[in-house]
C-alpha cells in the first residue's frame, strides 16, 4: 500500500516569514495530493489540494508544488500570520479514492 | 447538511461495552470514509464505502469493528467488547466521487475507562 512520510514534525517561523513542508509518497498511481489543516480540538480542514496532472497550485498566500518523478509535494505559506499556527498534515489518494493515506502532521507555529 | 456531521461529540464507556457512532454525510457525497485519530498522529484509515457498500475495509484493526451504511446516506460504526486501545477520536469524511476532495466532520471522541 501507499506509505507518506511527512517532515518536519515540528516548524516554528517567525510571522511573515515562509513555511515549507515537505512529504513523499511510494505509490506511483497515487494521483490526487490534499494538504489538510487542523487547529486543536477542531476537524481537518481542506486548504489545497493537487492532481497528478499539474506541477504546481497557489491559492493566495498557500502554494503546492509536485514532481512525479520524484515521488514527493511541498506545501509553501508565505508571509506566515499567527492564525497560521495549526497541524497540518499531507494525504495522497489513488485513482479509485479507496482512501487517503495521510502523513503524521506538521506542527507549524507562527511567532509574532 | 451544511456539512459532515458526528454524534455524539463525545463518549465514554466502560471496558467490555458497545458503541456506535454516527455519522451524516453531506447530502448526494457518494464516498463516505471513516478514520481513527490519535493523540499527535495522522488520521488512520478504517473502512471507505461507496455507495452502501464497503468498498474498502482493510483499514478496520480486528472483527470487533463494523460499519454499516445501508442506505447510502448516514453511516454508523459499531465498535464491540471495547478496549482502552480504542481510545481515539473517530472521523468521518465525504466526498462527492471518489478522488474527489474530502470534508471531514468534528469526529467523536471515543474515551474507553
């Protein structure tokens, strides 16, 4: 089955400065790449997602970038804002959507 | 709905007992997933149904798990003879196809003393 390792575990940047996280998956049929975030105590929430058919996808400040090749998709925040302080966690999925095989989650803090 | 909901929010019970969990979909979503959360982790998966049928139940730790969905809406997973291993929030996701995105619900917290 499909294995997603997620890095890093935990990620403290100053506000207004840039977060990356980066996550790799085995399967080379997984297709479609959702990034989650969740705030304690509250449900995941869907903030950007990516097909297999595209390299890259910016929503305002929130970006994904994907290389097939290589097996791996990075989520890019910038000019990070307090309110970005949650968990965010990777999931890839394959093309009959049996499930989601999620990544274990970044902790990402945002120090005013 | 507006979206994916769970009942109850929270639950206790004690060693040895039943429990189900419900869980409603967002109206028309065909795929319905149910996963495990524990403190710090990802969410695992369980069992994803299309339809009314489990597509997919691999996820689903021993026979003391079950799920139904019987009319292709509301889900309902049923958990026997607890453990204190059980002990995790239990998440419920759709999506209008599968492949399509998932939108999660506020899960159960599912306490086993």
């Amino acid at each position: 089955g499909e294995n997603v390792e997620q890095h890093p575990s935990t990620l403290s940047v100053q506000e207004g400065d840039s977060a990356v996280i980066k996550c790799t998956y085995s399967d080379s049929a997984s297709n479609y790449f959702p990034w989650y975030k969740q705030e304690l105590g509250k449900r995941p929430q869907l903030i950007i997602d990516i097909r297999s058919n595209v390299g890259e996808k910016k929503d305002q400040r929130i970006a994904v970038t994907l290389n097939k090749t290589a097996k791996h998709f990075s989520l890019h925040i910038t000019e990070t804002q307090p309110e970005d302080s949650a968990v965010y966690f990777c999931a890839a999925s394959g093309d009959t959507g049996n499930q989601f095989y999620f990544g274990t989650g970044t902790s990402l803090t945002v120090i005013p | 709905g507006a979206g994916v909901s769970q009942t109850p929010s929270n639950k206790v019970t004690e060693k040895g007992k039943y429990v189900e969990l419900r869980c409603d979909p967002i109206s028309g979503h065909t795929a319905l997933y149910w996963y495990r959360q524990s403190l710090g982790q990802g969410p695992e998966f369980l069992i994803y149904f299309q339809g009314t049928g489990a597509a997919d139940d691999s996820g689903l730790p021993n026979d003391r798990f079950f799920a139904v969905r019987p009319e292709g809406s509301v889900s309902t997973l049923k958990i026997q003879r607890t453990e204190r291993g059980d002990s995790a929030v239990y998440l419920c996701a759709s999506s209008s196809y599968p492949g399509q995105e998932a939108f999660f619900g506020q899960g159960t917290r599912l306490t086993v003393v």
